[in-house]
C-alpha cells in the first residue's frame, strides 16, 4: 500500500466486528465485561487498551513502517516512556538543538533519577562516535531541529548506534511520516508529538512511538501500561481522523513554507532564514536525501536583532496566530526565546543560534497570498 492510500487504510481492516463502521467507534469505557474468570480478552480494562485506541495505533505503525505503534497521553508522555527503559548510570547522547520541553524532562527529572544526558551537535554524524562511552544506551536525535532546523543524517547515526549496541530514537514531529521514515533509515524508536502535524487540528494534546522489534514493544508496551500515561479514546479518534488527510495536508505545508522561506529570504528587513530547502543549508544534500520534501517550519531573525523588533513583528500579525504549538492547519507564529525554548538557559538557548531575535512560524495550508501579505505587512 502507497503511503496516501495508508494515512486512510493503514491498520484499519476490521475496525469495527459489531457494526462494520467505516470510522473505528469511540469506546468511552473504561473496562469491558468478561464472561469467565482467567480468561483473558482482548479489552479487558482501558489503561491496558482499548479499541479505539487501538485502530490508532494500528494507524501509526503503518504510516511509519513499524510493527507495533503505542499511544499516549502527550508527546513528553511518549518520551518519558522511551526514558524509562534506562536505569541510573545510563548515559543519553542527545543533540543540543532540541525540544524545549524534551530539555526539561531530561535534566529537570532523569538527571535526579541518576542518567546522564550529553548534549552535542550532531550535524556533523561523524563527530558522534567520539562522545560513546561503556554507559551510554540511547542516541536521541531529532531531525529537523526545533526551531533551528538543523538536518541529522538518521542512517548515519543509526550506523554508530548499531556498531555500539545502542538504541536510537527518532523525534519525528517536525518532518512526519510523509516526509521522512526513521525506521526505514535504521532507527530503533520513531516518537512524534502528535498534537502537532499527525493531529493537524489544533484540537488535541497526543503523543506516539512506533517500533519494529517485538522484544522492544513489548517492553514499551509494558511501561505505557505500567506507568499509565495513555490517551482517552475521543483523542484518539480525532487524530484518527486527522491522520486521514495527512498526505494532503502536508503536501500544502511544504508548498506554503517553501513560498514563506523564498519571500522571507528575499526581504531587506530580514536577517537569516532557517529552512532546509535552501540550496546553501548546511546540510540539505542530507535533508534532501532522507526527506521527500521540507515541510512546513521556516524560522527567521530580523536584522535589527533586538527583542523587541521580533516581538513587536509577531504581534502584528493578523493571518498568523501568536501561539506556542505547530503542524496545525493554521498559521501560527512565535517566539522561542521566551515561548517554547523558554525552560533553555539564555547561554545554553544562544549557542545553539536560538537568539532574542528568532522567530519561528508553523505555515499553515490558508491561501498563500493571504500568508505573505500578512508577513509584508507586519514587516513594514
Ligand atoms: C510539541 C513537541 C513535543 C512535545 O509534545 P507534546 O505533545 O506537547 O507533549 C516533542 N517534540 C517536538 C519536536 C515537539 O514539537
């Protein structure tokens, strides 16, 4: 099955043994009946699963080319799971260009429980052998960057953690399965805030991983049982649905952002502009071969480089929404240094480029006249 036929079809057959419906039920219950004691259905109690979560997450495994697909509560949910395959001692090789709130979890919690976290740029793939050590045990990358855009070759990095015996998750929230398959590139973890693109509503807080390993699926599916951060069945149907048009959606977002990236690039007031399509990227041979397309991210600094010129350049506009979040249908603008990179120390923020003046935009799939006069005149 092509990927556009499997946003729709993927994992879908059978959804639905009672009624045969098209879309999977929601299953508001939190336990099932069980006609004997000691046998074990299916669905027994919600935590442990439940139908409609799990046509989402036969959905998910399809679309990234996985076995077993896991849901749950929030993207940071879905990372904490990944987290709690680790034991005190272990190391985490993780890029220093990261999530703001994936920054958080790591040194704000699991450095009290005792795992280390090294954070080093990993656009250089080869530079990244050097930091293994005996304790290391995850490479975490995530590929583009948020909000720098910075490209990590996954199959390169996924050829130092299998020399190294390490796992190598992937947080593909930027670039979805549309447009990049870790699995396929060799990694071992796919995760994805699916708030974000897989959603593409706005309307619902989710998070994923995707594996193909069944040892390791049924360890993560141990913990997402066990520690309980599972989404509740309504969510899942709405990123269901949402997933349906993802193709489609995508195809919109990368057409916008390219148009956004190009006006951006060509106007006097603006300083740098970060988006992987750009011939003079310094990594868009990578970007180009491991992706289909660049998405929909595009960030920029204004030449002026002050605070208040980029803030005052985001509450001007009108098309955009000042909002933190992406991967919406709508456009939404923000300012990392004191939205989503807010939780990053200014000296830690400022050497990986994320400066006062960055302003980061998540193109929607609005009319593209619509966008760039929005721009123009908030730029004016
Ligand atoms: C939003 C986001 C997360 C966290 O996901 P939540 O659903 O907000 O918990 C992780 N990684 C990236 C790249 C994100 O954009």
């Amino acid at each position: 099955m092509k990927f556009n036929t499997k946003t729709i079809h993927g994992g879908q057959e059978n959804i639905d043994p009672a009624y045969h419906s098209v879309m999977p039920p929601i299953y508001q219950t939190s336990t099932f009946k069980q006609e004997k004691i000691g046998q074990h259905p299916e669905f027994a109690y919600a935590r442990s699963g439940n139908p409609t979560r799990a046509a989402l997450e036969k959905s998910l495994a399809s679309l990234e080319n996985g076995t077993y697909g896991l849901a749950f509560g929030s993207g940071l949910a879905a990372i904490d799971a990944i987290l709690k395959l680790l034991k005190p001692g272990d190391e985490v090789l993780c890029t220093n260009d990261l999530y703001g709130g994936s920054y958080r979890l790591f040194t704000k919690i699991y450095e009290d429980f005792g795992i280390k976290f090294r954070f080093v740029g990993m656009s250089d793939a080869s530079k990244i052998g050097s930091f293994v050590n005996e304790s290391t045990k995850l490479i975490w990358i995530e590929t583009p960057t948020n909000p720098m855009m910075n490209i990590i070759d996954v199959a390169a990095v996924a050829q130092i953690a299998k020399r190294n015996k390490l796992l190598l998750a992937v947080d593909n929230t930027f670039a979805t399965p549309y447009l990049q398959q870790p699995l396929d590139l060799g990694a071992d973890i796919v995760m994805h805030s699916a708030t974000k693109y897989l959603g593409g509503h706005s309307d619902v807080v989710m998070g994923a991983l995707v594996v193909k390993d069944k040892a390791l699926a049924d360890r993560l599916y141990f913990i997402q049982n066990a520690s309980g951060a599972v989404p509740g069945p309504q969510d899942c149907f709405l990123t269901l649905r949402g997933i349906k048009t993802l193709h489609v959606r995508m195809q919109r977002h990368c057409e916008n952002g390219k148009a956004v990236a190009h006006f951006l690039k060509s106007h006097p007031k603006v300083d740098k502009v970060y988006w992987p399509g750009f011939e003079d990227h310094p990594n868009h041979n990578i970007c180009s071969k491991q992706m289909t397309g660049y998405g929909g991210m595009v960030s920029f600094t204004t030449k002026t480089g002050a605070r208040e010129s980029a803030v005052q350049l985001v509450e001007r506009l009108k098309v955009f929404t000042l909002a933190e979040s992406l991967g919406g249908v709508e456009s939404l603008a923000g300012h990392p240094a004191t939205m989503t990179h807010a939780s990053i120390p200014k000296e830690e923020r400022e050497k990986t480029g994320i400066v006062d003046s960055l302003i980061r935009l998540s193109v929607g799939i609005e009319d593209i006249d619509d966008l760039i006069d929005d721009l123009k005149q908030a730029l004016a």
